[in-house]
C-alpha cells in the first residue's frame, strides 16, 4: 500500500509542477525539477490546507467541483445545442 500511494504523490506532484510552471508563464524546470516543485508544494499545500476549519475546506471543495462540474458543461451544452439545430434544419428540407 506504501509504494501504491508513493508513486501515486510522485504522479500528483509531477502533474501539480507542471501545471504551476505553465500557470506562471514559465519554461518548468524539466521532469525532475516539476517533480521536487510539485511534491514541495503539496507539503506546503497539505500543511496550509489542513489549518483550514473543516466547513471551510468543504466549501473549498465543493466551489471546485461546480467550477469543474460547470467548465465541463459549458463545453458540452452548445455541442448538442448545435447538433440538435442540425437534425431540425434536415427535417425541414
């Protein structure tokens, strides 16, 4: 279970480096850098997130996941809008 969720940190922490170095604009620091970046981060994160009172962080979390829950659809609603416009258009003919 220790190597499961080591490598798990690892893929986290590298993903999370990566995205903070696009994030900022920048060039990232390479596979092992976005790696030590994003690990450091999710032990500073971690730490901080955990200060945070628990109703707190649920609503954190849960304002995330509408954000992603209405990015998500946001792109899909105008795709079936659109085929839908597209069935009534040939019935017409």
């Amino acid at each position: 279970m220790f190597i499961t969720q080591f490598v798990m940190f690892l893929v986290i922490g590298l993903a999370a480096g990566w995205l903070a170095g696009y994030l900022t604009r920048g060039n990232g620091f390479g596979l092992v850098g976005n790696l030590i970046v994003g690990a450091g981060g999710s032990l500073i994160g971690g730490f901080l997130f955990g200060l945070i009172p628990v109703f707190v962080r649920e609503l954190i979390l849960a304002t995330a996941g509408a954000l992603l829950f209405l990015t998500i659809m946001g792109y899909v609603i105008p795709r079936l809008r659109k085929r839908k416009q597209k069935r009534r258009s040939t019935r017409k003919r």
